[in-house]
C-alpha cells in the first residue's frame, strides 16, 4: 500500500528540491509498506535513520534557495523544518523505547507532518518561487 502519492502541487520548480520531495515520499512509503510487513525493529530503525538524515540534507537545500531569493518567510519556514525534524526524532526515540506503540504512531503520524509541511509552508514558498527558482 502507497502512504503518500506525488501531487503536481507539491513541485516547487526547482528540479533539485523537487527531487527530493519525490525521494522524500518514496522513503515515507518504504518504511510505511516495512510496518505493514511487520518488519523487524532493526529494519525499521534503519529506515527512519535514513529518513531523517535524508530530510535533513533536504531541508538544508530548500533553507538555501529561500535565502538565495530572500524569501520573507524564511526564519517561520526554517523553525517548521526544525520543529519537523524534532517530531521525526521523537517518532524515532518511540519506536526504539517501544516498537509495538511507536510502530502505530508512525503508521498515524508518518504522512501527516509531511503533508502538512507542503500544504502549507512549501505551498507559500512554491507561490513565491514559481517556475523562476
């Protein structure tokens, strides 16, 4: 089963960043299909390890390219990236501490930030960059 699906407006214009979104989701929706597996802990750790760090370096492109276009919204968009990856660590902490109650909040929570984060502060950032980034 496939969490999260490209959506045309999730693309922001600029190829870079706009393929790592698509990485972004095919991760989420590795490590989703792996809970409906019932995969192992150590699998699963792995697979939330490389999302954080993939969403990380991703982030640190997108903070990169608003400051290059002086995007006004940059300090709000930069504290949501934080505030995003502090929620990723603590799903991940969960998971390690109890992996039966962490495994069914990240089948909950794991496409909601990221849904979340584009319909909102990349949605503004994809208004304001355009085609043009």
């Amino acid at each position: 089963m496939t969490l999260l699906r490209w959506k045309p407006s999730y693309s922001l214009g600029i190829p870079s960043v706009d393929l790592e979104h698509r990485e972004m989701i095919e991760m989420i929706n590795g490590v989703y299909a792996s809970l409906e597996d019932n995969a192992g802990p150590d699998r699963v750790e792995a697979a939330l390890e490389d999302i954080y760090a993939g969403i990380a370096a991703h982030f640190a492109l997108e903070e990169r390219h608003m400051r290059e276009a002086r995007y006004e919204e940059f300090a709000d968009h930069k504290d949501q990236h934080e505030d995003l990856l502090d929620q990723i660590r603590d799903m991940m902490d969960e998971y390690v501490e109890n992996p039966e109650s962490g495994r069914e909040n990240l089948q909950k929570s794991l496409s909601d930030w990221f849904g979340k984060h584009f319909a909102t502060f990349d949605a503004r950032l994809h208004d304001h960059l355009g085609d043009h980034g």
